[in-house]
C-alpha cells in the first residue's frame, strides 16, 4: 500500500490552493442561505431523476447498463433495480439529465446535480450509514467546483467550440464532492483532480438526435466516483493538472483561447456559485429560457393563428448550441435543443413541459407551420456586451395584418438577478414528482432532503427514491 501523499504538490498553485480548501470546509464555514440553497438544488435534482427514471430513453439505458455490468446494492433511482456503484451513478446522472428539465450554471455552463448526486450516492452505497449533514457538506464543494473549472476555461466558449461543456467540466465537480466525502487529503484529492481531468469529454453534437447526450453527465459523475476512489487507494493522478503545460487540463481544451488558471480559485469562500446556480422552468436547453419567456409574453398580445413570420435574435452561443434548421421527425431530444421548436410550443401551448415533447406533439401541424415561419438572426456584438446581456433574446412576432409584436428578454427568470425561489422550487418539484408517484412519498423525499443536515443515515433517503415510479410519457 503506498504512503498516503498528506500535501498537493504545490500549495500555492491554483489546484493546490483548491484541494486545500476542498479539504478544510466545513459545514460552519457556509452561510445558512448558501446551505438551504444547496438543499433546494438537491431536492431539484432528485424531482428530476424521479421523472427522467421510466423515460422511453431512460428504460433504454437502464437495460443495457445493467446488462454489461455486475448485480450490485446501489439504488437506480425511481426503477425498483440496483447494480453496482459505477453502473448507479451513470443510470442516475442520467435520470436527472434526462428531460432537460434539470439546474445549469448560465456562465460555466453545466448540470450540478446530475454531476454530484449520483457520485455522492454510489459513493455513500460504500459506506455504511453515510450521514446527511456529510452529503450535504460534500454537495456544496462539488456546487462551488464544476462553475470555477468553467470560469478557467471562459465557460460558453467550450460550447462554442462544439464540447459539451458540462461533460468537459463535471469530473472535477463529481471528484471533488466523492473525495470530500471519502474524507480525502489535500494530496489526494489533487490526485483525484488528475484523474477527473484525463476523463473529461464530451461532444455537443449528440444535441441533435442521439440518446447519447442525456448521459454525458451520467458518464462524467462516474469517472468522479472513480477518481475519488482510485486516488483514496493510492492510485496517482495527474499532479498539478491544471497548471500543467504539456497534457495539463487547460493547456489541451484551452488550447486557443486563453485559458485562465486563477479563476480556478476566485472568490473561494466568498463568492458562492451555489447562488448562480439556475433552476429551470422549463423542460428545454437553458440558453432557449428567454426565448420562451419571450413567446409566453407574446402569446397573449395577439392570435397566434395568424402569425405568418417569427423572428428571433440571439447571440454566439444560443445561436450555435439552439439553432439549426429542423426537419421531420425531429426527436425530443432535438426539439429541447432547438430554439424555433421550443419557441412554437411557447407560443402556441403556453409552456414547454414534458406534454409538448410527446410523439404526437413533435409532429403537430400547428407547431411545423410556426417552426416554418420561423428566422433566427445572429448579433455579434452580444459576444462582447456585458455579461448580463450576452444571452439576450429578441422575438419578433408579426401577424397577417401586419401588425408586428415585439418582445426583449435580457435574463430569463431563474437568473441570477431573478432566481427561482425556494418555494417555486419545491413546487416544481411536486408538479414533476407528484406526476410519477405518490404525494406522502413526494413528500417524504421533500422532508427528508430540506431536513438532510439532520438526517444520521441517508439510507432512508435511498430507500425513498428506490422504488418504482411510473412514466410520465406513457
């Protein structure tokens, strides 16, 4: 057995200075709010492993995950199954991934939850009565990780060039809260940094049709729990692996545009990123949110059986990530991802939930004949314009009369400057849990969680979230 590594390699490097303070946080250390956001995250993010669970694709990808791998005791959420960590933590970053329904960072984009949870549950299956207060704890530190890996990398960019960034990013955030629970030291959780870093991938082109892209995150929560695993059995990683100049995590996916090490460590303890952290409304890909906000406005200025053109402008990355020209049949995955689809059923149905992505409604004629009339325009300058207005979206909707409605918004609600509350947060998740199962059970998943600090052992927590649910598209 090698010599458990004490310290990083260098302290007061970048990943020295984050391992360092990875390892001493504690639950004290974070403000109360910072700490019940945290807990609402979560609950979010079991809803949506609860309605992800028994999607058509979700049953897909359960099948055949459990049919490579080992009979195992951790939980795949919401199927009555379970398998082996790894295969767990894959099947359930999935499920939360699974209907675009789930939190994303809208500056370093990606998914959190999809990212720690299943890591920190696969890894608690480990450990015999796993504490809440622990999770919880652990949770924070992979919320504050993946946005600042994002921000080293100037988040969108990586969407831009064609990544899927939270793939790219989300190692490091499931490594980090695995390792603070495994109670991993400072050298090994560099270690664990190492090995995160040489598994992240990712390619967006999986938006358009493929299955593919609801596991991505999954994928990424399970080299996390590996990496964890690997660095506490004194496997090394990859030292100082953000700093590295040849092979190092930013010298290959920055390669180009300037990647920044010190964002890596901005504002620890400061600056909490479990704050920016959205929650979304709607069942589509984040960037689409002002756009449908736009058409929701729109809809009830005028008749949209008379709308004969749509126009809708947006900046770099909305327009490369949600914008090509769709074509029948389009999959629900392709129609989360497409601004012109998710702006039709906007305006057409008033909202963009699991009943606009059913077969019948991809192929509805009222949504292709707006999908038709629709045009959307790039503006360049939002690719330097503050931040709070980069992802700005502009709908234009004119009428057969000639009438033209117009609609600007800046930062969709959920932003950071118009956050979902708490409370709208545990109604969402009742209108997405209450849907699949039952309410006390709902309702015990909601106690259990908003009460995790107090919880001694999160296997009750398990055992809620284990059971059957049904499927939202049957």
């Amino acid at each position: 057995m090698p010599d458990i590594q004490q310290s990083p390699t260098d302290p007061a490097g970048p990943t020295g200075q984050l391992v360092t303070w990875v390892h001493g946080l504690t639950l004290g250390d974070v403000p109360a709010h910072v700490v019940d956001r945290a807990k609402h995250l979560l609950l979010d993010g079991l809803g949506c492993a609860l309605i992800g669970a028994q999607l058509p694709w979700s049953r897909v990808a359960t099948d055949a995950v459990l049919a490579l791998e080992p009979a195992g005791s951790a939980a795949v959420i919401g199927t009555g199954r379970a398998t082996a960590p790894a295969a767990a933590a894959v099947l359930n970053g999935t499920f939360i991934q699974g209907f675009e329904l789930d939190d994303f960072h809208p500056v370093a984009p990606l998914h959190s939850c999809s990212l720690l949870l299943p890591a920190l549950l696969s890894t608690a299956a480990l450990t015999p009565r796993s504490r809440g207060d622990a999770l919880l704890l652990a949770a924070i530190v992979g919320f504050e990780v993946g946005p600042r890996v994002g921000y080293t990398l100037h988040g969108s960019q990586m969407l831009d060039r064609g990544w899927h960034s939270g793939s790219v990013f989300g190692t490091h955030s499931a490594a980090m809260a695995a390792g603070k629970l495994r109670g991993l030291t400072p050298g090994q959780l560099e270690d664990a940094l190492g090995l995160a870093g040489t598994q992240s991938a990712g390619l967006m082109a999986a938006q358009f049709e493929a299955m593919s892209k609801r596991m991505h995150h999954g994928l990424a929560s399970r080299n996390g729990f590996y990496a964890a695993g690997l660095a506490q059995a004194g496997y090394t990683g990859i030292k100082r692996v953000f700093e590295r100049e040849y092979g190092g995590f930013l010298s290959v996916f920055g390669e180009g545009h300037d990647p920044d090490a010190a964002a890596l460590v901005g504002g620890l303890g400061r600056q909490w990123e479990t704050e920016t952290i959205m929650v979304k409304s709607y069942a589509a890909m984040g960037g689409l949110h002002g756009a449908i906000d736009a058409a929701r406005e729109l809809r009830t200025q005028c008749d949209t059986a008379d709308i004969t053109r749509i126009d809708i402008t947006v900046g770099e990355t909305i327009y490369k990530h949600g914008w090509w020209i769709p074509e029948r049949p389009l999959t629900p995955i392709g129609a989360q991802m497409n601004i012109g689809y998710a702006t039709a059923a906007a305006l057409l149905d008033g909202n963009v939930l699991p009943e606009q992505f059913t077969p019948q409604r991809l192929n509805a004629p009222d949504i292709w004949r707006l999908i038709e009339r629709t045009n959307v325009h790039l503006d360049e300058s939002l690719a330097t314009a503050p931040l709070a207005q980069r992802f700005r979206t502009d709908v234009v909707v004119t009428t057969a009369d000639g009438a033209v409605y117009r609609s600007r918004v800046a930062l969709p609600h959920g932003a950071p400057g118009d956050p979902v509350t708490n409370d709208e947060l545990v109604a969402k998740f009742h209108a997405l849990a209450d849907r699949v199962t039952d309410f006390a059970r709902a309702e015990a998943i909601e106690h259990a969680v908003l009460g995790l600090e107090n919880l001694e052992d999160i296997g009750t927590l398990v055992d809620l979230l284990a059971a059957p649910v049904s499927g939202v598209l049957d």
